[in-house]
C-alpha cells in the first residue's frame, strides 16, 4: 500500500501542464519549459540509483562465478572476444565463439559496436587483474566486474539523456518516473543486470543519445549536435545492424509533410565541415569491421549470418507472434509495454510529430524482426529485439503518465497498482529466468507456471 500511494502522489504532483498541444504542425517539437533550479539534483539521483541498482543486481547473481561470467559461450561472448583478441591474444584468427569456415579461419558472427563501448571498462578490468593478481587472460573476475560496471554506467548516462529530453516538454516528475518504469518494467532491466554483455543495453544507450542529439537539433541546432549525431548513428549499425533503421529518427523526428523534411535535410546541412566531420569519424569507425571481414573471409561487406544460411523469409511474417506469443512475445513477457503502445497509437493518432516517426521505425523493425528465421529470438528472457526501441517509447509514456496525472483518484489508483504489478512481475521473472524459455516443450502452461513462480504462488 506504501508504494501505490507513493505512485498516486507521484502523478498527482507530476507537473503543471499535463499533455501540451500534440500536432505539432510547424515540425517543430514542444517548446521548453520553465523547470525548478533542483533538476540537476534529480538527474543526478536518477542516474546514481540506475547505475547502482543494475550493478549491485548484476553483482549478487554472478559473485559466485565471476571467474565464468566471461567464459559462457553466448552472444554476449561473440561481442566481447574481440577486445581480448585484439589486446591479449593477438590473434582474431581463432576466437573461442566463432563460426569456422571452409578456408579454416574461425569467424566472429558479431560486429564490433559493442567492444568499443566496452573498452574503457575492458582496461579498467585489465588494470585491476594486473594490480590484484588475477589472470591477465581478458576473462578473469575483475574483466568481469569492469564489464558491469560499463553496462551499468551506460545505462545510467542513457537516463540522464532521456530525462532530458523530456523536461523539454514535461516539468515535475513525470521525466524521471517515465525513465523508471520503462527500466523497471521492461526486459532492459535483465540485460543491463543479469545479461550485461548483451548488446541492448548498449544499443538502448545509444538510441537514448541519437534522441536527444535530434531533439537538439530540431530545437536548436549547433555545430557539435551534427558532429556527434553521425558517429552515434554508426554505432548504432556497428552494435546491431538490424537498427540502421534509426537512421530515420533525425530525418522524421517532428517533420510533418515534405516541406518539414527538406527543411530538417537543410538544418543537417548547415555547417557543412561539422556534418562531414560527423559522417567521416563514422565512416572511419566501420573500417576496424570491414578490414577484420576480408582478413578473414577475403570480402569487405558481408551478411556474417547467411554463413550459417541463417535469414529472413519477407514474405510470412511472424508478426502476432512477435507480440504475443509464449515463445518471448513481447507483450506477454512485458505487458506494461502494451499500454505504452497505446500510448504511442493515440499520440500519433493525434498528430504527434514525433510518436509519427517512433511507430514508422518501430514498424520495420516489427517488420524486420518477424521474418527472421528465428523470430522469437531464442535463449532469451522476453523479446530483446526491442529493448533499445524503448528509449523512443519513453516520450508517449510520458505523455500518458501526464494524461493519468489530470484524471481522478481511482484513475490514478489503479495506474499506479498496475505499474506496481507490472515491475514486481518483471523484476522477479528476469530474477528466476534460466534460459531457455522457448523450444517446442516451452507452453503456455509452462509460462504460467513460471508467472507463477513469479508472484510466490505454488501448486497446480
């Protein structure tokens, strides 16, 4: 009862405006508000317990294992291999989770996005096993912990750029509970904390500043907007190729008809040298990649999966399921990003620039993501193809937290109860998951067992 009052005080304060005007038929997004000299004191609140509560998460689950944390052969390996590779090993040839191929070279399926992101906390890790004595070899526990801390680290700053862009439109507290319950409540939660060397996190970072750079520039573009805003969206396609179709997010974001768009193609050409200085640090970024493919496969440009004749089938989509099915169905597993959809529905549906542009990008990737030959993204808690598209759901979720805060008692109740619900499921199933989730023996039944495992209800 302390944390559903909590919840009603919460949006009962959360701000003075409520939802401003949707349609914002100039292109441009909502102007700023006046905000309270204590926002600084928020962020930094904000971005503390991020970081704190996904590393001390990550820190209790793996401190028994620390030394084989790095050691599981998984994605997370397949993105992290290079640094120890490149640093250590000296030797890219034979990667321990690698596909091998016919000339007898072993090759890495992952791109290299994520290991940049990586690197600081790698040499921190490095640092440490060599002052403490343990293993220089790239997977000993203090490579471990410095990858945690990255993930957390990350996370924290993506907060921070996230609230940001909504105390442009919302005062009070809507900024930092959106930011919140879209951790709490989505499966960003398990692989920040449970799963850090995933590539999500970071992509989810990353999606985070390219939203606040476009913001910035549609706002009030200067110079290093247009500077930064070209090699994040490089390492977006770095960190995960299938997201290249963030690079929509700066062409639409707040643009309304044709007229709109010329004039964003001209506000990211108005300081010629900063846009090709941009496009030229994210050119030169992709070139490590392109030189590691023709070392080992003799092509610069190459599609690592279809050596394992993995792909897509365009025509059947597996798009229902994608949503709700028992095996990872994103709505089903994070069924408060339901109502954030909604949310996102009604915003575009009442000419918001901006949500306009969320659901076109989010729609190719569904899109995208249902003809994948494995659609439900197997040995994974939830569906994480989606998580880093949460850093753009957070702008219709806080319109609807200013929507619930102009509503009555009950409204507000039974909001805050749901949301309650929602992050303890949510914190509890990432706490119990052990992979795999899904396969042919995975059921419905099997799912509402472990729903209610969740929520300490045992028995038949």
């Amino acid at each position: 009862m302390i944390w559903i009052r909590a919840g009603c005080s919460i949006l009962s304060s959360a701000g003075h405006e409520g939802i401003e005007k949707q349609a914002q038929r100039n292109g441009k997004l909502l102007r700023k508000t006046q905000h309270p000299g204590s926002d600084r004191r928020t962020q930094g609140l904000l971005a503390l317990f991020l970081f704190v509560a996904t590393l001390l998460t990550a820190l209790l689950h793996w401190g028994g294992a620390l030394d084989q944390f790095l050691r599981f052969r998984s994605d997370s390996l397949g993105y992290y291999q290079y640094l120890p590779g490149v640093f250590i090993t000296h030797d890219l040839y034979e990667l321990p989770w690698s596909q091998r191929l016919e000339n007898g070279h072993t090759l890495n399926l992952f791109c290299i996005g994520v290991s940049i992101l990586q690197l600081p906390f790698f040499c921190l890790g490095h640092l440490a096993a060599t002052l403490l004595g343990n293993d220089v070899d790239g997977y000993s526990a203090p490579y471990a912990v410095a990858q945690f801390v990255g993930a957390s680290f990350y996370l924290s700053v993506a907060g921070l750029l996230l609230h940001g862009v909504l105390r442009r439109s919302f005062d009070g507290n809507i900024p930092w509970v959106a930011v919140l319950l879209m951790v709490g409540c989505s499966t960003l939660y398990y692989y920040t904390s449970y799963e850090a060397g995933m590539s999500h996190g970071y992509s989810f970072f990353l999606v985070s500043a390219l939203l606040y750079l476009t913001c910035s520039v549609v706002d009030d573009a200067r110079p290093w907007h247009l500077l930064l805003l070209f090699p994040v969206l490089g390492s977006i396609v770095l960190t995960r190729p299938l997201n290249g179709v963030l690079v929509l997010v700066p062409l639409l974001w707040g643009t309304t008809n044709i007229s709109g768009f010329r004039e964003r193609l001209g506000v990211l050409w108005k300081w010629p040298w900063a846009t090709l200085v941009g496009c030229g640090v994210a050119i030169a970024m992709t070139l490590p990649q392109l030189a590691y493919w023709h070392a080992i496969t003799g092509r610069w440009v190459l599609f690592t999966y279809g050596v394992k004749e993995e792909g897509f089938d365009f025509s059947a989509p597996h798009l229902l399921d994608v949503l709700i099915s028992h095996q990872n169905g994103w709505f089903i597993y994070s069924p408060f990003m339901g109502m954030v959809m909604l949310a996102l529905l009604w915003t575009a549906w009442r000419g918001d620039a901006g949500a306009r542009a969320t659901l076109l990008v989010w729609a190719i990737a569904w899109y995208i993501y249902g003809s994948w030959w494995a659609w439900w993204l197997g040995g994974a808690y939830g569906y994480r193809g989606f998580i880093e598209y949460s850093a753009l759901l957070v702008v219709p979720l806080a319109h609807l937290l200013g929507w619930i805060r102009g509503r009555g008692a009950v409204l507000r109740t039974g909001f805050a109860v749901v949301c309650v619900v929602f992050a303890f499921m949510n914190i509890r199933m990432s706490y119990i998951y052990h992979a795999p989730w899904d396969g042919p023996e995975w059921t419905w039944r099997s799912y509402f067992d472990k729903v209610q495992e969740a929520f300490f209800i045992f028995g038949p």
